[in-house]
DNA sequence: GAACTATTTTGAACGCTGTTCACATTTCTA
DNA sequence: TAGAAATGTGAACAGCGTTCAAAATAGTTC
C-alpha cells in the first residue's frame, strides 16, 4: 500500500485537469466554474485547492496540454511538406484547422492572463517558445542571412501575424468577413510573406 | 426648467462614461468595479443601472470613444504620407504607438466580449469597419485588380496580421521578445508586405 | 492490531462581485 | 400647489473564488 497517497493525490489532480479541459471545451473560459469542476471530478469543492494553489493554476495546467497538441500536430505536419513553401503553408493551416476545431481551448491559451503579481511559470514560457522553433526551420532557408536571434524574432512576428489573423476571423469581431473563405485567404497571405521574403534581402 | 431631467441623465452618463474610462485606463479592464465607478462618478451605486442596461453596456461606451480616438489619430497619420507605401508605414506606426500609449483601453477593445446572449449593436459593429477604410485606399493602388469586396476582405487580413504581430509584443506572451526593437520590426513586416504585394498579382 | 501522527477531504462560511428593488427624492405637468 | 412621472438611493440578493476548522483517511511505530 506504500505511495497510495501520491497516487491519489496524481489522480486527483488529473481529473480535475481533464474535468476543467472539457468544461472549457464546452463552454469556454468565461464559463468556467470551480464548483463545476469539482463536481465533475468527484471532490469537495475544497480539493481542488489542496490540489493547485488557485484556478488559474488549473488552468495553466489545461493551456499546457493544449499547447503540447498544438505542438504534436505542427510537427507532424511539418513532416508531411517537400519543400520550405510548402511547410509554411502548411503550418499556417494547421494552426487554423487546431483553431477552428478546438476553439475554446485555442482561446484560453490567449484569453488567459495570470491575475495580479502571480508570474506565469517558465516551464510555460519554454512550452510555448518551442512551437516557434517550427517556424524557423523553414524560414531559415528562406532568409540565409538572418542569425539565430533574428530568425526567432522574426518567427515570432510571422507566427503573431498569422495569429492575428486566424483569431480575428475566428472571433468575428469585424462585420462583413466571410469565415468560408478564411482557408483561401490565409493561404494567400502566406503566398505574400513568401514572395515578399526574398526582397527583404538580409533584414 | 424644461429638460433638466435629460440634462442630468446626459450629465450623469457622461461622467460615468469617463470614469469607467479612467479605471480602465488605470488599471484594466480586469480591475474594473462597477462601486469603484459610481463613487468617482459622485452618484449612488444603482445609478449606474438606470443609466446604462448593464457594465458590459457602459464598457462598449468607453470601447466606443476608444475607437474613435484611434480612427482620428489614423485619419491624421494618413494625410502626412506622400506615397502609398509610406501611409502603409505610419498607418502600422500610429497604430503601434496608439497600443503602447494607452495600452489598457487598446486591450478592452480586444479582451472585451459582450457576455451571454447580447449581441454587440451595430453601431458598434460599423464603428469597428470605418478603421478598416483606413487600409483600403492605399491598397487599392497596390493591388488594383481587386474588387470592392476583395479590398475589405485583404485590408481586414493586413490589419489582422499587423494587430496580432503588435499585441503578442505588447503582451509580452513569448520570451525573448525585444520590445525595444518593436518598430524596427514591424517596419520590416510592412516592408514584407509591400514587397510581397505586386508579386500577389490578381488574387 | 492498536495507538499515534501526518496528510487529505469536506462543506459551511467569508469577502467580494454585478445586479435588483422598494422606497425616498426630484422634476415635470396641469 | 397637487399630482404624476421619472430618477436617485443603498440595503439586500445570488453567485463567485477562496479559506479553514473539523472529520476522515493513510502512513508509521510499537
């Protein structure tokens, strides 16, 4: 029986991330409630704060799973493409299709602001500096020029473009966008970049 | 006397309107609290529900006037250009300072979402496109084979993208992200943009 | 296995939130 | 000036995340 009570413990915990990913599947961030989740893991409502120190650490620990998915799929999409237009066409779909099919848990990843002075952990900030190193690869190629710093801040800027516009859409927040034609029109915007790439030179 | 009755209810909405605009740009709209408004307003904490159908209702107000101050400023960026690809540069620039000027009343436009059924008025909605006109004059002589529809549709793509690449910055979501090197980058993406532009061709 | 300690579970209670509503006050009409 | 209509008021309400003393369970020691 030695160690049933870190088993417990690492049970517990699970479900209440599993039961909070599907609430916020469901329902969205803004939707979520403590007394839900405990309710649909099976505790007291007091458990869940001998399990996390608060709910946004709980929901830290759902940003995270869904982080790791989107990594996994990236990467496996990455390995599908021929050439470097090819893989940034295809993560930039990719990320739309993650988006569009998960969206509520595509959007707590950005929704989601650690309340107050509590700083968001590192092991977070890494998890989320790896989908970067996606990006750069294929951009590597495209702009020799560029150092290893460069190629970072530079994939960042290009993923926070296409970021900007899949959440824009997604989010319907200006009248008059056709989502339907969401797929062609990132797909041209990555044509854009890539055209425009070369004659950025070594900048 | 006639009309002080609408006189008081217009004073009084306005200085609600102000004060709620005060503590958002103070503290967030995360920080906001609808007794922290009615005391600076000078008037007792039910007031506000018979001025305004709700907080989310008094928040679209300030989002409202937010709006408006950002298409000014733009609207005036615009006439200090000589050629297109220079209006495309201070349209992004104005829109980057206006974000790291009052950054808390730029976030509520974006973190804000009209909770549970209530649907964002029009109006709003309209206020919203106008900015988006904004883009399609300069574009349009970058990309003259594009119709009307296609014009809004690929303005709203660009200022998505320039959106997204601004507010990750400005969140500071991703490590390693200089802030300082902010503009420079973002005048290179503009750059991108225009480079890639005419190779876009008829689409 | 009994006695004792350490940990975990529990749910009532706390403080804070937006919102409501019966009542007092003010403004308009006749 | 009297009555009607609109507005101002703040205590009260329901819901929220979080806490905590007490009960229950797990681990340890003889």
């Amino acid at each position: 029986m030695r160690g049933k009570r870190v088993e417990k413990r690492e049970d517990l915990r699970t479900r209440l991330i599993e039961a909070a990913q599907a609430r916020i599947a469901a329902g969205g961030l803004a939707n979520l409630r403590a007394r839900d989740i405990t309710t649909d893991a099976g505790c007291a409502l007091g458990a869940l704060y001998n399990a996390f120190a608060d709910l946004d650490t709980l929901i830290l620990e759902v940003n995270a799973r869904t982080l790791r998915r989107l990594y996994e799929e990236m990467t496996a999409a990455l390995s599908t493409a021929g050439n470097h237009h090819g893989q940034m066409h295809l993560l930039a779909q990719t990320y739309l299709n993650f988006a569009r099919r998960e969206p509520n848990l595509w959007w707590a990843l950005f929704q989601f602001h650690m309340s107050a002075q509590k700083q968001v952990p590192e092991w977070f900030s890494l998890e989320q500096a790896k989908l970067l190193t996606q990006i750069t690869g294929p951009l590597a190629a495209l702009q020799p020029k560029l150092n290893a710093t460069q190629l970072i801040v530079r994939a960042r800027t290009l993923f926070a473009a296409v970021h900007g516009i899949v959440s824009i859409s997604l989010e319907q927040r200006f009248v008059g966008v056709p989502v339907e034609t969401l797929d062609e029109e990132l797909s041209r915007f990555i044509d854009l970049l890539l055209a425009g790439l070369p004659a950025l030179g070594e900048n």
